[in-house]
C-alpha cells in the first residue's frame, strides 16, 4: 500500500489501492470501465484458452505423424492435464491469500507455464464474479484505510501543545 489516495482514504495521504492487472484500480468504485474490463478479461482468457488448446492438438498430431508410440502421446496428456490442474490450483487460490512460501511458488514456476490453461480457466471463472484478485485487495486495501484511521485520529492536536504538557508535568512531579 502507498500514501496518497481520494474520498476512500486516496488523495489524503491514506493508502493507496494496489493495482490489478488490465484493472488499474478500477476495481474500488467499480468506475472507469469496470464491467466493460471485466468482460473482456473473461472472453479474452476463454478465447486464449481455446486457441492454446487448437494448438495443442496440432503439437499432439505432430507427435502422431512422428509415430512416437502411445505411451509417448499418453505421457504428454497426462502431463497437460496434471500441470493444467495445478496451475488451475495455484491461481485461483492467489486470487485470495498471498503466497506462504515465495520460494516454493518461485519452484513451481515452469509448472504453471507449462499448464498455462489451466491459469487462463482460473481467469476466466474469476472475472464471472470479480475483477481476479479483487476481493484480496479489497481486504487488505479496506484494512489499511482502517489502520490509517486510526493512526491519524491518534496523532490528532498540536504536538507541540502535548511536548509542553508532557513537559509541565515533568516539572512539577
């Protein structure tokens, strides 16, 4: 979160939303093309979906006309699916919690590239209802507008009227 934001806690030195990806911050007041973000995030990712599984078939016929055997073919499915699943597992569960453990996330990396429909499904589902990643910054940003609350009505006054009661009261104990 950065300091500088408008009537939500922006543009006062409160916190700032963070961004999201094709949102911007967009996804507080739901402005600025929201919805019309919303549902080209959602076709655009099925779309890409589709069209990395066209391709997909192509790399598969590739291995048919190379005759590489049936276990081969099966191999590469299974490899598909299971990679697919867990990048499914892994974006859709960072829609809504940081990651634990950066280095483990770091590690399965090439996993997910490898299964990078099942990222793009995840996609998908989640802009049916939000912007993907939206309700986890709308917790984190609502509880920093919080916390900025009350640390600024605590430092409310003159501070330098309260250095010199802190002062006045020295003295006379």
């Amino acid at each position: 979160m950065n300091a500088h934001a408008d009537d939500t806690g922006r543009g006062r030195g409160g916190p700032e939303p963070e961004a999201i990806r094709f949102f911007g911050t967009t996804w507080v007041g739901h402005d600025g093309g929201y919805a019309a973000r919303r549902v080209a995030v959602a076709v655009g990712s099925l779309v890409t979906a589709f069209a990395a599984c066209f391709v997909l078939r192509f790399a598969y016929q590739g291995l048919e006309i190379a005759e590489v055997g049936s276990f081969v073919g099966m191999l590469v499915v299974v490899m598909f699916a299971v990679c697919s699943a867990v990048a499914f597992r892994g974006t859709w569960e960072g829609f809504g919690r940081r990651p634990a453990d950066l280095g483990r996330e770091e590690s399965l990396r090439g996993l997910r590239a490898i299964g990078f429909i099942g990222s793009l499904a995840a996609y998908f589902l989640r802009s049916l209802t939000e912007a993907p990643g939206e309700g986890l910054r709308r917790r984190e940003y609502e509880a920093a507008l919080v916390q900025y609350e009350r640390r600024r009505t605590a430092r409310t006054g003159n501070p330098a009227a309260r250095r010199a009661a802190k002062a006045g009261k020295r003295k006379r104990a």
